[in-house]
C-alpha cells in the first residue's frame, strides 16, 4: 500500500526566528512547497532580507519571542494573516555562556527566549489547532547530549524543550496534534563563535551542516503520514564535535 504523505501547499505555518539561519532556511523551503508562511525576528533588517529572498507566501513582522507581549502579537497576526495555524516550527533561540559568565538579565533572556517562548508558542498553537489537528515542531539541540563545556544555560533550556515535547505529545495525541523534535549538531549559523572563513572550513571538512540541511530534516518531519509522528530527530555533521 503506497504512502499517503503529507503535502505543505497550503498549510498554515508559523516559523519562529525565521530571519536567520535554520528559520531563514525552513521558511524559504517551506514556501517553496506551497505553505502560506508567517515568520517574525527581533530585528527589522534582518527580516526585510529573509522576506525579500524568499517566493510564496511568506509573512513576517518584528517580535521578540521572550516577552508575553510580543507572542500575542505574533498569534495575532497568524489570526489575521494566515486565519489559523496549522503548523508551529518553533525555532527563535540565542547562545549563551556558563552561567557565571553572564549577566543575571543576560542568562534569564536567554532562557525567556529559548524555553519559556516555546512553551507559550506552543500553548497559543494549540488552542488554534484544538478540533482540527496539527504539528508541533521544536528545533532542540544535541547539546543536551554532549553536555559540552561552555554551554551550561544553553544545554538546560534545550533540555528542558526535550523534555516538554516528549511528554506534551502523550497530552496532545487524542487532540489530533503530533509533536516532534529535531535536534541540530553544529549549524553553520550566526550563532557560531568562528569566522566565515572557519565556517566554510568546517563544512568542507564534514564537521559542520549547512542550515539547508536542518530545513530538510524539517520538511521531512512535516510531510510524513497522518499516522506517523517523527518523535525525535537527530542529524549533525559526519565528524561532530563531542567536547
């Protein structure tokens, strides 16, 4: 019996931090496809060129993921531009430092942003797919695996999104809501502390991925079967860096 996959055309999907590295490149894919994407980041430049470089039906506004104000601005231009959601590709994240290195406001952005702007992005998505159905899509990180040096704040809150998706998708299946995880190695992104010199090195070597790469893990993830939930995705580099 052949496949019945999930095709993007039309689907309404929301990518958080869409104006640089694996958002920028998801939301580029996934207009590509035919899905009606909105998209926001912090900054205005930044979003007027992912707009500009993308076809389709492509979104966008400037928000900041780690303030209560600025999802509620975010789900109320989903209601007025996309009439719904389908789809949530939560994305919007920043690095850190170990914690005693930081600043108090600094490390507690850090996780307003990456954990806790899931969590709400999640709970609005939700309440638009509750007797419809839909996907919720985290973008985690195998740092909560290598548990490296240097990347105590960051590890925690992908942690702990880990933790949140695994156990959210056993509150939401009867809702028709799948849930899923994909988890990046190293990303050739902005978030890199190397030169672009050093990144194409990298790549070259097999020891960094493109954000292209991550975007088609995404799209793999969106497109299987209504039966099939992709729980958790690992995809890094051939040589990963471990330590």
């Amino acid at each position: 019996m052949p496949i019945s996959l999930t095709s993007l055309a039309g689907k309404r999907i929301l990518v958080s931090g869409g104006t640089t590295g694996i958002g920028r490149a998801t939301v580029e894919l996934l207009a590509a496809e035919g899905a009606r994407v909105l998209t926001f980041g912090r900054h205005l430049e930044e979003l007027d060129d992912a707009l500009a470089n993308a076809t389709g039906q492509v979104h966008g506004l400037v928000a900041d993921a780690s303030t209560r104000e600025g999802i509620d601005q975010v789900f109320e231009a989903v209601d007025a531009q996309l009439g719904g959601l389908d789809m949530l590709v939560a994305n919007a994240a920043l690095g850190a430092q170990p914690i005693h290195e930081m600043e108090e406001d600094a490390w507690r952005n850090v996780i307003e942003t990456n954990l806790v702007g899931y969590l709400a992005s999640a709970r609005r998505a939700i309440k638009r797919m509750e007797g419809q159905g839909g996907h919720l899509l985290f973008v985690g990180s195998i740092s909560t695996e290598i548990k490296a040096a240097g990347e105590s704040v960051y590890a925690a809150t992908k942690a702990g999104i880990q933790a949140f998706a695994e156990t959210l998708r056993k509150e939401v299946a009867e809702k028709n809501i799948k849930v899923s995880v994909i988890q990046p190695g190293s990303i050739d992104t902005d978030m890199q502390q190397c030169s672009e010199e050093e990144k194409r090195e990298a790549i070259a070597r097999h020891q960094m991925l493109q954000a292209d790469e991550i975007a088609d893990a995404i799209r793999f993830v969106l497109t299987r079967s209504a039966a099939t939930d992709v729980v958790n995705l690992r995809i890094e580099p051939r040589i990963q860096k471990t330590s």
